[in-house]
DNA sequence: TAATATATGCGAATTATTTGCATTAGATAA
DNA sequence: TTATCTAATGCAAATAATTCGCATATATTA
C-alpha cells in the first residue's frame, strides 16, 4: 500500500501499525506512522540522531520526532535500549524476543537469539521482575 | 588514610587505584583518584550528573569529570553502564561480576548476583565476543 | 460536521557535552 | 633534587542534544 500525506512512506504494516496506536490511546499521526516504519524498514536499532537524519526532507520537527519517540516509547509500541556505548536507540517493539550484540570499536549490532536462560531475580527491595535486556559485546569482523 | 590536596577525599584504596592508574599508564590526578573514591563510596552506579552534583565543592571542573570518566572508561577502570532508561551511568570496575536490576518507575538500581548462564552467541560476523550485561527491570517496593 | 482535546511546528530556552588554549603539575632522567 | 617534557586541568566558549511554550492544525467523537 502507499500513502501520500504531508511525509510519503512505503509500507505494508500501516494498518497493523494504526491499530496499536488506536489499542493504547494514541492518536494516529502521520508523524507516529513515518517514525514506526521507519524503524520497522531498520533491522537495528536506530539512535535519534539517525533517526532525524534519515527522515530530514519532509520529515517531522525535530520536537515532534522526540516526543513520538517518547509517547511510543512509554506506550510500548517502541523499545528504548541502551547499548555499552550509552547510546540510546530505539526499534520496532514486536519483534521476536531477542538480543543484541555489538561491536566495540564502530557500534555495529547484530541481533542474536541467544537469550538468557537463569532465572529472575528475587530480591528483597523489588516486588516484580518483568523484563530483562542482555547485550553482549565484542569485536566484528570488520574491525578484528 | 586521610589525604588532603586540592578537593578533600577520604579513602582507604588510595594506594590501589594508584596501582591501577600507573598499571594503564594514566597519570596520578587528584581529578582521578577523587572520581575513582566517589564511584568507590556508592554501592550504585552514578550518572555524570551525580558526579558532578556530588562533587561540586571543590571539585574538578566539568569538562575534567567528562575527560577522567572519559578516560578511565576507556582504559578499564571504569565501567559505563546503561541502564533501560537510556541514562548512562559508571561505576568500579572491579566489583565482582555482577548485574542490575532497576525500578522502572523511579530508576533505582539494586545490584544481582544473578547471571547468565547461556552460551555465548556465535554469530558470522563476529570475531571476537568478550562481554555480555544483563539488566532486569520491574518495580521497586517502593513504587509498587 | 462541529466541538474538543491532542499533536505539531516553530522558535527559543535549557541542558549536556566537547573543544581550544594557556597554564599547571605528574613523570622521568640527569 | 632539579630540569625537562608531556599529559591533565581550568576556564570560557562553541556545539550538540533535548525540552518547552504557545499558536495553529488535526484526529477523534458525538
């Protein structure tokens, strides 16, 4: 399907897309619809900066891609992580569970299914656990 | 052992952050060795922020903090953590093998022992995978 | 289609981080 | 020790990143 609106985007999971906006309240925008899709044409994460960049030409201001971001972010429809670098960087929350692993040297990540297998935490000062990030890092081939 | 220079600190590993430092080839600074004694003196990981708030008395001036966190990250004596919110945070690197778990809600951050027991991923385009963190998130008492 | 509340764009304000450069102070060797 | 060399610091200023206020536009709902 192709939609022409203020910004021009490809895309087949609009319709999936406009429904979980609608299932947590979101209003559905078109700033919403290009900032989903583009992370969901990215297999990795994308930091703001890139995110901003890619979209440039017609592409939402710059407050309101920060505050989709954040909205979608605290909706659950996007995923925040935050690599060993302290970059943030943001994808497509209903991919399959997943990890990541990322270069050292030039920040490059690849995802991995490898996940952790021990089990929650009990501590005395946390009432729930419910969500784990694991990220390896290393050296890829391109650096090594 | 009470030292007295420039900013005030008092520490008990003087001499071994000074190992540490001459070990790296860093030079032995006031600036360092009260960054390493801060990030020693909290059992959690801190923010630049906080280092530069708890420090701010007599402290080094700012654009120090970010070249001596900077630099000790760099060289392994400092770990730079990042947690779920996307705030970077540092601490010791020499703590035991240890792994987070913080309050989604207020961001307070308890260490766990708990760690992860699956194999390191072996993927194609990586040489060399030497790292992995592992942070849960749910909500603290507190907040629950 | 009208009413209303949310989202956007824009500019400006904040806040965070980095840089250049003159000066200070570790480290090293005589 | 002292002289020498180089890295580290402080300061001010530049840059980058993020947030905010407010008028306008737009999605939603009835």
């Amino acid at each position: 399907m192709r939609v022409t609106c203020k910004y021009e985007y490809v895309n087949n999971s609009i319709e999936e897309f406009k429904e979980q906006l609608r299932k947590v309240g979101l209003r559905i925008t078109p700033a919403r619809l290009v900032i989903l899709t583009l992370l969901q044409n990215h297999s990795k994460p994308l930091e703001v900066r890139s995110v901003l960049r890619l979209l440039k030409a017609s592409a939402p201001d710059q407050a309101t891609v920060y505050r989709a971001l954040s909205s979608l972010t605290t909706c659950g429809l996007v995923k925040a992580i935050t690599l060993k670098s302290g970059i943030v960087s943001y994808e497509i929350a209903n991919l399959p569970h997943h990890h990541h692993l990322i270069c050292e040297r030039c920040g490059y990540v690849e995802d991995v299914e490898t996940c952790c297998e021990s089990p929650r935490p009990r501590v005395a000062s946390f009432t729930i656990v419910n969500d784990h990030r694991l990220e390896f890092s290393g050296i890829c081939n391109n650096c090594a």
